[in-house]
C-alpha cells in the first residue's frame, strides 16, 4: 500500500532534497489565497491541494493565470466548495503562473531487479501517444544524466528548438541526480512524478509534484 | 578478480570429469555428453559412471563414483535423475569434486516438487563445498582443453569470444555461428536454472579471465539487477560485453517468465543499464555474435568518421543510408584522397564517399585504396562492399561449357586470387593502422555452395565477412559507441587521477 502525499507536501520534500520549486502557498480561506496572491505577484495559479488529490486536470481543480484580487476569491471560494466528503482537510495552492512551451516528464520508480531509476520523458499534449521515456539506474554517474537526456528519441526538442533556447542541462541535470539520490536515501519514497517539468526558456521548473510514500511512512 | 577465477576454476579447466548417467543408450544426455567429451576430444581424465559398469562406445565404464580415484577429478557432470543427484554430489565431494554442472532436469522448471528438490540441491552443495552450476542446464565448451561438456553439439572453433546463455539453444545457435564464420569461442555455458551460480558470476569470470576478449550473453532477466549493473560495469571497463535480451515485448516477457522463471526486464530500463554499463545490445542472434566477432578480431574506431568504399552503386547508397540512421558520420571525401585516387581510375569514379569505383579499377587499385583509405588521418573505419564478384564470375565460368578453353582457365584463376587478396588487403591495412575494416558481401550466403574465394578469403584473414552492408554498419555502429564510452571513462578517470 502507497500514500500520495499532497502536491504541496510533495514540493517540500523535493525542495529539501535540493531541487529548487516555485514559491507556493497552502491557504484554507479565499481571503489567505488573496493575501498569499499579494506576497507572490500575480498572475498567479490557485489549485486544490490535498492527499490523495490526483487528476486536477480532469477533476477542474486547477485555475490558471488569475490576474486580480476579486478572480483570486471567487474561484478560491469555488474550489474550496469542490472539496469531496473526504477532502476536507484540503486547501488551495496558491503559486505563481509557470509559463513555457516546453514540458518534459521526470520522476523516481523502483524497479524489482534494479531498484530506484529516474525516469525522463517528452511531456505536453502528445507525450501519451510519443511515449518518449528513458531511464537511469540511480545514482546517476558523470554522464549518466547527460546520456538520459540524450536518449530520448526527440531530444531535439531539448536543444535549441523554433525560437527556445537549449534547456540548461546543469539545472536539468541537478534534478535528475537529485531525484535519484532521494531513491537511494529515501527508501520509503516509492516514487516521484514531476508532471510537469516546464521548460521557462532554458530554466527547467516544477510545476506539478506528486510523492508516493509506503504505507505508514510519513 | 582471481578469487571468481580460482572458484570457477573447475567449470573451465577440469583436471578431470566425473560424468553420471552414462547410459548405454546413445540418446540419453549422459551418453551424448560422453559422446561429445570424447569425439571432440577432451584433454583431461574423464570417468563415465554406469550403473551396471557395462560398456559405453567400446570403452569401459565405473560402476560408482567412489570407484574414482581421490583427487582425480574437480569437475562433475550430473545427468542423472535428480532423484539420486543427492547421492551423487556426496560421493563427489568425497572424490574432490569442487564443481557441479547439473544438466539433469526435474528441478525448478518442473513445478513445486522439483524446486524444493533444487533448494536442497543448492544447500547441500554450499554444506559439502561444491558449487552449482545448472540444474536443466546444456553444458560446458572451453576450447583450450578441447572440451565440449554438452548434451547437445555445436562445438566451435577456439578463438576470444566467451559465452553465457539463459538459453541453451540460443547459446547453441551463438556458437554455430562460431563453427560458420571461423571466429571462435575460449567458452561458452548455459545457465540452466542458475540455482546458484547465475548470469552475473559468469561475466564476473569472463572479465578476469585472460583467455576472454569479449563476452557474448543472451539475457531473459537478472536476478539481482545492482549486482548485475556493477558486474557489466566493470566488464565494459576492461572488455567489450554484447546482450542480447530475450522478452522485450509483452508477449515475449510472459514467454520469458515461463522459459527462464526470472522476472523478465523492463526494456526501457534494461535500454538505461546498456547505456550506464557500456553494454553493446544487439538485437538478433546473428548480430549479436558479429558483433562479438567484430570486437574480438576488428580494432576498436576511434571515432565515427567512416568511409565507404565499393565496387558497384547501389551497395554504397544503401550503407550510405544505414550508416546515417546508425548516427555514423559519412566524411566528405578528403581532398587528398581524391586526388590520389584521380591519379588510378577513369574519371567515371564517384569521387565522393562512397567511394564508388564504377567498374574502373585495374589489378592493384582496391588494395592501394585500401591502403590509402586506412592511412588517412581523417578516417576512422571502412566499409568494403562488393568483395567476390570476380570469383563469382570465375564459378560461372567453371560451371560452364566453355571451360577450362578458351583462356577461361587462367581468367578464374586470375579472379580468384584476386579476391583473396583483397580479403587479406584489407586485413592488413586493418592491422597496420588499427582501424576497422569490415568487409560485406551477400556471397557469403549465396555462394557458400562452392565457396567463394572473396568471403573464404575473410575467413582465412581471421574476420568475419559480414552478409550485407547493413549488417556491417550495425556492428560498427555499436563498436563506435562502446569505443566513446572507454574513452569518456579513460578521461574521466584522468581528471579524477589529476585532482
């Protein structure tokens, strides 16, 4: 049995291994979510937030790019309201909008034979029907990162790409070490899931997080 | 590193052989392994145990192990039924047996009954100090003492490729291609069931010993998947290792799971283990043992820059093709080459890369180009395409009416040492500046008949003749990569030594 933390939990695990994540905010009031819209500059994304709260997408539990204190209330209000009987403890993230062109997929699994693996792979609309992913056995070596990226079969898209610049490959590199030394280190961390890592010019930023942990384990 | 040569020691280089099971009936596995011991002629003590000590092949047997000779013998080869195998073991360990290649079957892959049989195998083994390789397993080849310990029969020439196999047949047909090509094997030996000794031990041996240049593996799942990443690893780091991995689909997996009872690999991340480890994956059995083939007898290329050279046009378009989709970088032709090359054939030549010399050369201009192609510093392996055509031409006339008159006798003469010299050319200029040349001819397959002195002349060079030009950008294409993966770790390596 797994336990999905919340996607604001998640992002602190994240952030305390070392891989840097955006500025969030976990409110339980429209009136905080406004507050907490203020600290961060708008525009700014409200989410519902809580464990076991998955498929935002499909759920519309995701608000993007509100630009002004009233949007900020009325759907922090709105989501608070869409909270499921068993999700009373969720709040709303407030965080800043993370805008690019660009997404990729990275994550931990284990493998039964070879154990924690980072995971990469191509995200944004057509990433289902591309299944472009590669894996590295954790810990990642001196070029293992590098190769991962590589591997990929449009890695192109990476690289210097219609106006985008080529991703920074120390940052991108940093976050697939980092998560493959969460695997070594972590060994009640059963996975983890950036989706997605969106590309702001070359600087990759985690957008969405989510940490399974074994039962029990937190 | 010695400590897995000393422990597998007696797998490899028995003084002597204790098989059981020797039956009088020549179909049994025990009678084929005395067979095959025999006809091919093992160097060391062989002790073929039969029940009833009745005669196998005209030659005497023993009715029991303990009838051998203290210390006479390090190795066993159990093809008894598994329900004596017990019994056996204890009385080779009395004999000094350190080693146990069971072949019998009714262990693990039989069920239940069969795999608490192979717990109580392994676990007596470890109590009288004997290590066990198999059960179910095919057998034993180490060509230096002639030994083909097999219950099935390919038996191959010596040369630097070491086997192992999770599949008995698939090793089989890995060493038949050994027996076709002349590029040999120092060992070769199939898993089984790997109640103890598994996959990984046996490439831990093959990268310490001497007598192995590259490794050869076909792979349906590890066990120990860290274990295994360590152990090619450090393989890769001395030696080339080739994989070839069985169950990549869904189908083939749940076939996998059946065959070898090993949880099969997640290809995506078995592609990741190659790609960590230097690994160089082959797709097909037949590429799996060029490519071994290629790393045992080719130079490594220090780079991709590759150079095609043929004798006729759509050869060269087609590896041109390859060659770009393996991510082989096609070189423009370099001035000087052209201008040598200018100065020997009718100006019809291609005068790019590939090097198509359209029919225009003359007696000794493809072993002059082969010459210079290798000289050039800006060239870092060749592709030779079209070799035996001239002895092609030379069979059709012999076959025909009209010979040996009519001058035709000295003509397929001509044609024929013509192309075993161009075999042997390219070996040499190979050689003398270590870079690859691979040669490719479909008449190696469709000439085989009468022997063509093109592709027989490879064979003599000690290489293999590749059947297609693809086939030979799939082996350099790999050796390319693995060839970047030594240096990136040599100069890794420097760094840390500078620091």
């Amino acid at each position: 049995m797994t336990q999905t933390l919340s996607e604001f939990e998640s992002k602190q695990l994240l952030a305390e291994a070392g891989i840097a994540v955006p500025a969030q905010r976990l409110v339980f009031s429209a009136e905080d979510a406004v507050r907490a819209a203020e600290d961060l500059c708008y525009p700014v994304v409200l989410k519902l937030c809580g464990r076991g709260i998955a498929h935002k997408t499909e759920r519309d539990l995701i608000r993007l790019e509100l630009l002004e204190e009233d949007e900020v209330h009325i759907q922090a209000e709105e989501l608070l309201a869409r909270r499921g009987p068993d999700e009373s403890d969720a709040g709303v993230l407030v965080t800043t909008m993370i805008q690019g062109r660009r997404e990729v997929i990275a994550g931990l699994v284990r493998d039964p034979q070879f154990g924690p693996c980072v995971m990469l792979g191509l995200g944004g609309v057509f990433a289902e029907a591309l299944e472009d992913v590669a894996y590295a056995v954790a810990p990642l070596g001196a070029f293992d990162a590098d190769d991962l990226i590589d591997a990929l079969e449009h890695a192109r898209i990476l690289g210097r790409f219609r106006g985008e610049p080529e991703v920074d490959r120390a940052q991108l590199d940093h976050i697939l070490e980092t998560l493959g030394r969460i695997g070594l280190e972590q060994p009640q961390v059963r996975s983890i899931d950036i989706n997605p890592l969106i590309l702001m010019g070359s600087r990759p930023v985690v957008a969405d997080a989510l940490v399974e942990l074994e039962a029990g384990a937190s | 590193m010695s400590e897995i040569l000393e422990r597998l020691r007696p797998l490899f280089y028995p003084k002597g052989i204790i098989l059981t099971g020797v039956s009088s009936h020549p179909g049994k596995f025990g009678a084929v392994t005395y067979h095959n011991l025999v006809r091919f002629g093992y160097e060391g003590a062989l002790y073929p145990i039969n029940r009833d000590g009745a005669e196998v092949l005209g030659r005497p047997t023993l009715r029991a192990v303990s009838e051998v000779p203290e210390g006479s013998a390090d190795l066993a080869f159990l093809c008894t039924p598994a329900s004596v195998n017990e019994e056996m073991l204890r009385e080779c360990a009395r004999a000094g047996v350190r080693v146990a290649f069971v072949a019998s079957g009714g262990y693990g892959e039989a069920g239940e009954e069969g795999g608490e049989l192979e717990r109580r195998l392994v676990a007596l083994a470890k109590e009288l100090g004997i290590v066990i390789a198999g059960p179910n397993g095919q057998g034993i080849v180490s060509t230096s003492l002639s030994m083909c310990a097999q219950i099935a029969p390919p038996y191959p020439p010596p040369g630097p490729i070491s086997m192992v196999s999770q599949s008995g047949n698939i090793g089989a047909s890995f060493m038949n291609y050994g027996v076709l090509s002349n590029v040999g094997f120092s060992k070769g030996v199939s898993c089984g069931n790997s109640a103890q000794l598994e996959l990984a031990d046996y490439l831990e041996y093959f990268a310490a010993d001497p007598e192995t240049r590259v490794s050869l593996a076909y792979l349906e799942g590890v066990e120990d998947g860290r274990r295994f990443l360590e152990v090619a690893r450090a393989h890769s780091a001395q030696k080339p290792l080739v994989i070839l991995l069985g169950g990549v689909t869904e189908r083939g997996r749940r076939a996998a799971s059946s065959h070898t009872g090993a949880l099969a690999s997640n290809e995506r991340i078995f592609a990741g283990v190659c790609r960590q480890a230097g690994i160089a994956r082959a797709e097909t059995v037949e590429e799996a043992y060029e490519l071994a083939a290629s790393f045992a007898r080719q130079p490594l290329p220090h780079g991709p820059r590759t150079l095609v050279f043929t004798v006729a046009g759509g050869w060269g378009v087609l590896t041109a093709d390859a060659c770009v989709q393996a991510g082989l970088e096609l070189i423009s032709l370099p001035a000087d080459l052209r201008e040598q090359i200018d100065k020997m054939v009718p100006a019809r030549w291609s005068r790019g890369n590939p090097i198509d010399l359209a029919g225009g050369e003359t007696r000794d201009t493809i072993p002059e180009v082969l010459e210079q192609m290798a000289a050039h510093p800006d060239v870092d392996a060749i592709i030779y395409l079209g070799i035996g055509i001239q002895a092609a031409q030379g069979q059709a006339f012999k076959s025909g009416p009209f010979y040996p008159d009519h001058g035709l006798e000295r003509m397929v003469e001509f044609h024929e040492r013509q192309d075993r010299r161009y075999a042997l050319a390219a070996a040499e200029a190979s050689e003398r500046h270590r870079k690859p040349i691979l040669v490719a001819s479909d008449l190696v397959h469709t000439d085989r008949a009468y022997g063509n002195a093109g592709p027989l002349g490879v064979k003599a060079s000690g290489r293999v003749a590749y059947p297609s030009g693809h086939r030979a950008v799939r082996a350099l294409g790999q050796m390319v990569r693995y060839s970047r993966y030594r240096q990136r770790l040599e100069s890794a390596q420097e760094d840390t030594a500078i620091r």
